[in-house]
C-alpha cells in the first residue's frame, strides 16, 4: 500500500476500527493490534503508528502491539539498533528520531533503551530554504564616512540604526545567522568572542555622511542593542568596546555631548574632548 493509505483499504486488513475525532485531526484506533493511524479528512491516514507500549490517552490502543514488524528485512528492533548513528534526531537530548527510506519516513518514540512506538508516514522532502539578502554589502550613493577608531564607529551605528531608524536593516544576530549561507554559526558556542562573520558586516557597513548632522549626542550603554549584536555574551564587565581614538568628532559638526564608557584616561578624553565644544561624561 502507499500513503495516504485510505481507510477503508486498512479496515479490510485490520477489522473496524474506534474513532476518535479531534479539532485538527481524527485518530482511527485498533485496539487488538496496537494501532492508531491519524487522519485530517477522516478518509486518508497520514501516519499509522504501532504502540508498542500502552499510554493513557483516550485514543490509546487497549494493547501493544506485537505483530512482526519488519524493516528491509529487520524486525523493527534489529533495524534501530544496527542503524542507530544513522538516525536523524529531533534533538540532542532525544533518544528518538527518524529514518528515511525512499518514499516513507520511519519515526521512533524512545524511552532510555524502550522502544515506545514507531510511526510511518510518506517522507516529503522539506523545501529548500531560502536565504534572505538583507545583510549582503550594499554601496551607498552618497560620501561614506571613513572611521579612525571600530568602537566609535559602533557607538555611532547604535544611534542611527536602533535609535534614530535612518540605517537599515536593524541588524539582529540570530536573523543574521539564520540567512548566513556560508557556513553554519552556532551563536552558543561562538558568541563569547568576535564573531569574524558579524565583524566584517559592521566593518564594511558604510554610514553615508549625510547622517552626520544626525548626531549631536553620542550615548554609550552596555545594554545598547549594537554592543549585544556585535558580541552576545559580553558582560560589560571590560574594556572591549571602549573608544581609543576620538579623530572622528570630526565628522560631526553637531556633536556636543558624548557618554563614554570608563576609562582610565578619561581625564585626557574630556580635554581634549572639551577643546573641540563637546561635554564628556
């Protein structure tokens, strides 16, 4: 038989069956051989699962299964544990998972080394995922600015693209990662460090000097949207993100006021700083 398997077709095999009606779907249970199959019209079953422990559910089959269950030529216990490093899991911490054979997926419900049930339903092949390119490099029609110092030109994204909206996309890490094609970044395991991928965006994100005037006040704050972005698992707790090289007050002519993050020099900074007409704190 192929799936969808109709349900007549499965009633000549296995007798009548109870039927339990749902709000998304109706479940047809064989109660004397362990077996539910699970139907959304009610007339094609989708997925025919043997129950091979008994659970409380109302649709729940009276026994377990234990008919022969063979799978290319494997009781369905040979087949799992010979194939076991071969299984697709559905995640880390699941013993259970599926197999594909062609044209049906196999799932196992598995508890430590019981095997709970195993469903069988036609494999559809998800479809291609599609990547967005909302982060690709895009040149500016106009001047770009040219920055002296990375943590100043950051603290000036933070202001434009989370604050003031004139710089878009808003960048956010995960959607980053998520249309990243390249290669796979695992954000919990490469986020305590500079991602080199999220680097280069910000480096080569150019800020077109007609925002300039934009800027009178220049705010640091560890739990600015940029800072958690550019390096998620930052704790504030250093001197990372701190601005080296104040040559780029230059380009803004409307700046009188800048927030800093500590600094051991901060009394050098706010000299200079207060010879060009912009307060520090």
């Amino acid at each position: 038989m192929k799936f969808p398997l109709h349900i007549d077709e499965i009633k000549k095999i296995l007798g009548e069956a109870r039927l339990k009606k749902g709000k998304y779907n109706q479940v047809y249970t064989w109660d004397h051989a362990g077996i539910c199959g699970y139907s959304k019209n009610g007339q094609e079953v989708e997925t025919l699962s043997m129950c091979m422990v008994k659970e409380e559910y109302d649709f729940s089959p009276d026994n377990s299964f234990s008919m022969a269950f063979l799978i290319e030529n494997c009781s369905y216990e040979v087949y799992y544990q010979q194939n076991f490093s071969n299984l697709n899991k559905i995640s880390k911490a699941d013993l259970g998972g599926f197999f594909v054979l062609g044209a049906i997926s196999i799932y196992y419900e598995v508890d430590g080394n019981e095997i709970k049930s195993v469903s069988i339903k036609q494999h559809i092949e998800p479809p291609a995922k599609v990547y967005s390119d909302k982060y690709q490099y895009k040149k500016i029609e106009g001047e770009k600015i040219e920055f002296s110092d990375f943590n100043f030109k950051l603290a000036v994204i933070q202001h434009l693209m989370y604050v003031k909206k004139v710089i878009t996309p808003a960048f956010d890490l995960y959607d980053f990662v998520d249309n990243y094609k390249e290669r796979e970044i695992d954000i919990d395991t490469e986020g305590y460090e500079f991602i080199p991928e999220v680097i280069a965006y910000f480096k080569t994100l150019e800020i077109d000097k007609k925002y300039a005037e934009e800027i009178a006040e220049i705010v640091q704050d560890g739990g600015d949207d940029i800072y958690g972005n550019v390096l998620r698992f930052w704790d504030g707790e250093d001197d990372t993100f701190n601005i080296r090289n104040f040559e780029d007050i230059k380009h803004f002519k409307n700046l009188k006021k800048m927030k800093i993050f500590h600094s051991d020099f901060f009394k050098e900074i706010r000299s200079y700083l207060n010879q060009h007409n912009i307060e520090a704190v």
